[in-house]
C-alpha cells in the first residue's frame, strides 16, 4: 500500500534465536553461524530445486520501514513542513512545561550541539516499543514487537497522532526478542547515524528550497520490561527496583513464589513512627536513611565497563561488573 507513494519496506530474514539478521555481511548466508540453526522452516535444500529453494518460508522475519524516505515525504507536505517548525516558532517561552522543548533536555542538546540547534527543521524521536499479541487471544503464547518513532518537533497534541507518527520496525513473533533487542535495533541506529553524520537532503515545500536534515534519538517510551531489554538494567530479581538499584530491599517468598520489595518507610522522615512500628512492618524497626541517588556520572561509570553484544554464542557472555545491568545500551 505504501509503494506508490515511495516509502520503502525491507523484509529482512532473522534467526529463529534472535543471533543476527541474514542482512548486510550475512545476506548470502542460508545457516546461521552462531546456534548454526537454519534460516528455513525447510532443513533439506539439496532436495529442492533452484526455484523451489526461492520459495523457502523463513523461520523468522522482521520488517523495517526505512526512516529517511518518511521524513522526505513529510517535507514534501506543505501544511506538515510548516508544523516540523512548530517547537521554535510559536512554542511559548514562559517557563511552564508544555513541550519537551520547555524542558531541561531539549536545552542541554541545544547548548551541547550549536550546529543542531541552529537548523530548526532537524528533528528528534521518541522511540516506542512493547510487545503485543495482535491475534487478540489472550491464551495463545505470540508475542510482535513493533516499534514506532514520535517526532517532537510538532505540537504536543498532534506528537502522538497516528497520522504523524512513524512505524519503523515490525519484530514477527513467536517469540519477544527480550535482551537480544539490540539486533534489530542495529538496523534503526544506522540510519539514525547516517543522517547524523552524512548530509540528507530534503525538499522542503512551505519554504520552496532544498536543506539538509539531521534526526537523533530524544528519548524511549517503554514499560518496566521494555526499559530492561532497552536499557540493559535489571528490572527484576534482587536488584530489581529502579529506584533502589544497588541498595533494593528485597525478599523471595518461598510459599507465592514472588519477589517482595520492602524498606520503603525508609524514605520517611527520621522522627516519623511508622519507622519504630515494629508491628507492621515485619518485626524490626528501620533506622536506615533513603537509598542514594545515582548521577548520570555514576551509571555511566558502570555501563561503560560493559560492551554493546549484538549476537548470542560463543564470546557474548560477559563478567557483569555489576549486577544493576546486564549489557551497554546500543544508543
């Protein structure tokens, strides 16, 4: 449907495991070199012939909806191209927050890179993504993971309108991806890098010239689960509040078989009762201060020692230097 009107689809084969995408340098390869699980639901191709071999159904597949031909397409609009300048021409600068371009972010990105900020028309994403069962079966274990960018250059009420908001990536289930997200994600940040480092160039109809159009990534809009497969952050198990991190009060309940979080009158102020109220609060008093914060300094610090694993075998295994994250996020 969307051809004619010049949007590109790639359907790009997968392993069955999530190791790689047959795409780039693996495209000719018919076997996938990590769990050597075949790319086919059919495992004899020497009893097939040439065409018959063509036809093969892929084991897994994800579609990708290439994102700079969508922003050309946006551009050629001329009601579209006149709203993309919406966030600096007519957001208001009175100190409320109404847009993310009233908030602290959007200006450290400004004062951090001049040469962005000074095209008005460069445009930032939110990325979104969760898992769904598009059979409406609740009892049916199938899960798809699609992927959708927002374009924040709009205004707020039009940011999230399906209209305006991308679809780039169509993950087929069975089966959730889970940690091994960054694979299909590759495809999303090279784009993302090409129009950050090379020159894109955009017609653009309400000002009748052609510029060059640079994009990156805002933000992500996920759920607890998808913030630890995105992030690479453990959401679950001992260390399991994103809050807490390092200092997560918990406790296994042998009988439910549930993980209980606990040590939350500790946020209290010191003199408050429920913190000598042994009755309530599992027999002991609390005396410990609030868990402390982390700085972005103090994460990255962690995160950094790690290394961004875009496959499963042999060598993607790694010594967590700490036990808050799993992996180094690919953004």
């Amino acid at each position: 449907m969307i051809y004619p009107l010049g949007l590109e689809v790639q359907k790009i084969h997968a392993c069955d495991n999530d190791c790689i995408l047959y795409h780039d340098k693996y495209a000719a390869l018919d076997q996938c070199p990590m769990c050597e699980l075949s790319c086919y639901k059919s495992d004899s191709p020497e009893a097939m012939t040439v065409v018959d071999q063509n036809k093969r159904p892929p084991k897994k597949v994800v579609w990708y909806f290439p994102i700079i031909p969508h922003l050309k397409r946006l551009f050629m609009n001329k009601k579209i191209a006149k709203l993309m300048r919406w966030h600096a021409k007519k957001c208001m600068n009175d100190g409320k927050l109404r847009h993310p371009a009233d908030g602290s972010q959007w200006r450290a990105i400004d004062s951090r890179y001049k040469t962005f900020k000074r095209e008005i028309r460069n445009v930032r994403f939110g990325l979104s993504t969760n898992e769904m069962n598009p059979f409406n079966m609740v009892s049916t274990n199938h899960s798809t993971c699609p992927m959708t960018l927002c374009i924040y250059n709009l205004l707020p009420w039009l940011c999230m309108k399906r209209t305006y908001v991308m679809m780039s990536l169509v993950i087929q289930g069975p089966h959730q991806p889970g940690n091994n997200i960054d694979v299909y994600l590759q495809l999303v940040v090279d784009e993302l890098m090409e129009m950050w480092t090379s020159k894109v160039k955009v017609w653009d109809e309400y000002k009748k010239e052609h510029f060059y159009l640079k994009a990156l990534l805002f933000i992500t809009i996920s759920d607890l689960l998808g913030l630890g497969c995105l992030s690479g952050q453990v959401t679950k198990g001992y260390k399991g509040c994103v809050v807490c991190m390092e200092d997560t009060d918990a406790k296994w309940m042998k009988n439910s078989k549930k993980m209980v979080y606990m040590g939350h009158h500790r946020f209290l102020s010191l003199d408050h009762p429920y913190r000598k109220n042994k009755k309530s609060f599992y027999g002991i008093t609390e005396d410990r201060q609030a868990p402390r914060t982390l700085t972005t300094k103090d994460i990255l610090t962690k995160v950094n020692k790690l290394k961004v694993v875009l496959r499963k075998g042999k060598g993607s295994k790694q010594a967590l230097s700490s036990s808050m994250f799993k992996k180094k996020l690919i953004f």
